[in-house]
C-alpha cells in the first residue's frame, strides 16, 4: 500500500560513538514502508559510528548520513537533520535504540493530532524482533498539565518520566510556532521542547500500543549529566514560567518540576564542592547560599538513607529479562 504525502515520516538520529548499536537503529528505520528519510547525524564521534551507519543502508536512496568535526550535542544534531529533511512527519529514534516492526502503521491509524507518542519497552538485552505485550492504542490526549506532573521523578521508583517518550511529530507545527530544540541543553531537552509545543497549543497524543525498543545502559549520556546541564534545564524551566502564558492548571505543576530541578543541581553543586575543595568548600557554598540548605541536607539525607536500605535489602533482578514499560496499562 503506498504513504500518502501526509503519512510520510522522517526518522532523526543523533549518535555520539554509537558504532555498536547505530545499525540495528538505521536498519529498523529503514525497516517502516512510512518511513522516506533517515537522516543520521554523527556528532562528532571518535569511532566507527558514520560508517557503520552508512553500511546499514538498503540501497533504497533513504539514507542520509552527516557527519559534525567537533560534538555540538544532541539538539545542534536534530535541529540540523530537522533542516536538511523534508518529510511532514518527523520521529526521533536514539542511536542506542530502535523500532519495533510496525510502529508507524499502528500510530498514523490515529487522527487529528500534532504530536503522538507510543508507549516504550525498556530492556536491558536488546532484540528489534522481540514481540512487545499486545496492548490495545487507546488514545488519549496529554494536555500540559499531565505531562509535566509525568516528569516529576519518586526516588527509589524506576525513571519513567514522560519526556522519555519519542513522539512522531508534525513539521507544519514546529515551523508554524518556530519550535526546534534548545542547543544549548544537552539535558531535558525533549521535555522542554515538548512543554513549548504545548503551551503553543499542540494537540498530544498518547496510544498504550508500544513500538519503540529503549536500550538500559549503566552508562548512557542521560545518566552522565553534569552540574551545569542541571543549572541549564532549571534556568530554561524558569524562563517558560516567567513568559506567563502558561495556563493556570499546569502553572503549579511546572512549579513543583522546576522546585525538583533546583533542589537537584543545588545538591550536585555542593557536592562538586566537597570533590573538589574538601569539606570547607563545601561548607562555605552552603553558608554563602543559605536557600540551598534545606535541598543540600535533604539530599544528602536521602541518599545515605537509600544507600543503608540497599545494603539491608538488596534490589531484586527485573522480571523478564529487564523488559519494562514506560506507560502503565491495564
């Protein structure tokens, strides 16, 4: 059955040393019949990533790839595929990741939306041809409100935060709003994206069906943030709020996110103080941002707390091999 002009998707994906797991990416991309660009961005890699990526190709003439001399990070990638592609819909696909068979099918079946997101299957051993539980679409919409109070993270609970998702999204939104993301962030750079679409007004829609395969990785880019990638998301999350054009619903959701995120970097500032300067520099930020006290002790308190209960009851394996949904189904 052919795409229709509006059915056609372009698939984005920024990879950083990603030589072991970018062609599995490329070729489950290549893999959707609505898909009719990839386009791989290697930013800035040090390995094998670009050619990998380029030996992934099925000679279909779909298959772009482009290479950065030096790493921008992850929106820089994006924003420069988005620029150079063409089609109307654009996915992301992380280059450690990759689709299930299928995927588009089941989300362009569903109408009348901006951007649509499927549900994800983490695991910690990939395999593209593993069949995900069989869960009805169930659409349903995702209005602002919801989708921030879905970011706000509960220690000792797997991450599930809604910015994980990796909706398709309509290029006639992004161009008519002026969205692209932020490049300056290389942390909570979906989730802010995704916060300005909808404050813009973005149609959101969520389907339970899962299409997308999320690898774990101990030591993946989202789990190696730095202090100043913090300090970045928390300044971008007060310059939304201060535009005050968010609707009264969402307005203390996004306070309580933006709280959460201060709290965090005020937390690893203090203790890249103590790394660096012993206790006495430590103690001195402390005292000279008396605000940050209550974050820093809370901190602090919380993990030796979370350390002591670890060692008393160790964390049991996942069940199934470490597969795990990011959207909770009946």
């Amino acid at each position: 059955m052919a795409v229709t002009g509006d059915e056609k998707v372009c698939v984005i994906i920024a990879a950083k040393n990603a030589q072991d797991t970018i062609g599995r990416a490329v070729r489950s991309a290549l893999a959707e019949p609505e898909v009719v660009e990839v386009v791989v961005v290697d930013d800035g890699s040090d390995d094998k990533t670009m050619a990998t990526a380029a030996a992934a190709d099925d000679g279909t003439r779909r298959l772009d790839v482009i290479r950065f001399k030096a790493n921008r990070g992850p929106s820089a990638a994006r924003n420069h595929a988005i620029a150079v592609s063409r089609a109307p819909l654009i996915a992301i696909l992380d280059a450690d990741d990759f689709f299930f068979p299928g995927r588009f099918r089941r989300m362009l079946a569903v109408k009348g939306w901006d951007f649509i997101a499927d549900n994800i299957a983490f695991m910690e051993k990939p395999d593209p041809l593993y069949p995900p539980a069989d869960f009805s679409p169930r659409a349903r919409p995702l209005d602002l409100k919801d989708f921030v109070l879905g970011n706000i993270s509960r220690r000792g609970a797997p991450r599930g935060e809604l910015g994980f998702l990796k909706p398709v999204m309509r290029r006639a939104f992004l161009d008519a709003h002026a969205l692209r993301y932020r490049e300056d962030m290389r942390l909570g750079e979906d989730y802010e994206l995704y916060a300005r679409a909808l404050i813009a007004g973005a149609r959101y829609t969520v389907i339970e069906s899962c299409g997308y395969g999320a690898v774990v990785r101990a030591n993946s880019l989202s789990g190696q943030h730095r202090t100043k990638d913090l300090e970045t998301l928390f300044i971008a999350e007060r310059q939304l709020l201060s535009a005050g054009n968010i609707p009264p619903q969402a307005e203390s959701a996004m306070r309580h996110h933006c709280r959460q995120i201060g709290r965090r970097h005020a937390l690893r500032h203090f203790l890249d103080r103590k790394r660096d300067g012993g206790a006495g520099a430590a103690l001195a930020y402390a005292l000279k941002n008396p605000s940050a006290i209550p974050a820093i002790c809370g901190g602090v308190f919380r993990d030796k707390l979370d350390a002591a209960h670890r060692r008393v009851r160790p964390e049991k394996p996942a069940a199934q091999g470490g597969l795990r949904y990011l959207l909770k189904t009946d």
